[in-house]
C-alpha cells in the first residue's frame, strides 16, 4: 500500500514531532548551530512565534510527521520585510522521497500569497545534498559567510542562496499575514491529501 502524504499547517500536537526530527540535527550535525537540543516548551515557542506571522508546514505520512518547513523574519528593519529565511527539514526516513521539495513548493506559493519577494536559504559548509537540493528549487548562490560558526570542534562557512518569487515593484504593499491569507480565495485548494 502506497504512502498517503498530506502537507498542512502546523498544530501544537506536531510540535514533539518536529522536535523529534530536529533533535539529530542538533546532536550530530553542523546543519544547525544549536549546540543544544531546545527544550519543548522553547521549541513551541520558537514555533508559535514564527507561525503567528509566517506559515510553518508539516508533512503528514500516515498519521506522523515526515518532515517539515517554514519561512521567518530575514531582518528585523522595515525595508527587509519582504524578504524571508526558509528551512526544510526531513525525517531521516524520508529522505530523497520527494517530500522537501513538496514542502517548499506549498511554502513558496503561501509566501507569493503573502507578498513576500525574497527568500533567502542558508546552508553549512560542507553541505552538497541541501545546496543541489536549493539550486534545484531555484536558488542562486549569494556568497559565503566565512568561519562564521564553531561547532562539534570546528569553524564552519555558511553559504546563502536566494529567490525570487514576484516582481520588484516601486511602490510594493506590505506582506499579509499567513492569517490574513487563509481568508483568501487564492488559498483554498493550495494543500495536498
């Protein structure tokens, strides 16, 4: 029997989910500079945050969490608000089953829905599954942070991607709300299962 994948907005009963996911990344990768996994409360914070503003996805697999991305703030000053940082991030089980690229592909038309222009990804170096993974969402390469980070022992180079979702226009109306957009009719039908 075939897999039934749905992609949705996060729900506090997903948050342990996610954590859970997160967790390896945290304890045996550079992928992340959290040198400590989050408490859950911090976690669910951390969540809340962002997605009270910003959609914050989920990919279900029969009844649990395969993977899951979100957009946030790229800076705090005004003249940044329509730029965002992405992250996507898949169960170990899933990986190369298609699921980031559903992910991202959901993401980025909420955040088209939004308003949002830029989308900025930022990748550890060495990293060359997640940079071909951005290069193939259509990212381009924007420059490398050097020796920026230590963990697990080393000074590690982040590199940041970019891209563009919409038109640079002169006088652009600010981002809606990810609330804001649900109400839309341009919404209804954009998640899959």
């Amino acid at each position: 029997m075939k897999d039934s994948m749905k992609i949705r907005f996060i729900r506090p009963a997903d948050h342990a989910g996610v954590l859970d996911i997160y967790r390896p990344f945290v304890e045996h990768t550079a992928i992340t500079f959290d040198h400590e996994v989050p408490s859950a409360a911090a976690f669910s914070g951390h969540i809340l945050a962002v997605s009270a503003f910003y959609p914050w996805l989920v990919a279900e697999i029969n009844g649990g969490i395969a993977g899951y991305a979100y957009a946030g703030k790229h800076r705090a000053r005004k003249a940044y608000q329509w730029s965002v940082e992405s992250s996507v991030y898949i169960s170990e089980d899933h990986h190369r089953s298609g699921i980031g690229k559903t992910l991202y592909g959901t993401l980025f038309q909420l955040l088209r829905l939004q308003g949002i222009v830029n989308v900025y990804a930022g990748m550890t170096l060495p990293n060359e599954k997640s940079e071909r993974f951005h290069a193939a969402m259509g990212f381009e390469p924007v420059g490398i942070y050097k020796r920026v980070g230590y963990k697990l022992g080393r000074w590690h180079d982040v590199s940041w991607m970019s891209l563009s979702l919409g038109a640079y226009d002169t006088d652009p109306a600010p981002p809606l709300s990810i609330k804001e957009i649900t109400k839309s009719v341009a919404y209804k039908g954009l998640f899959t299962g």
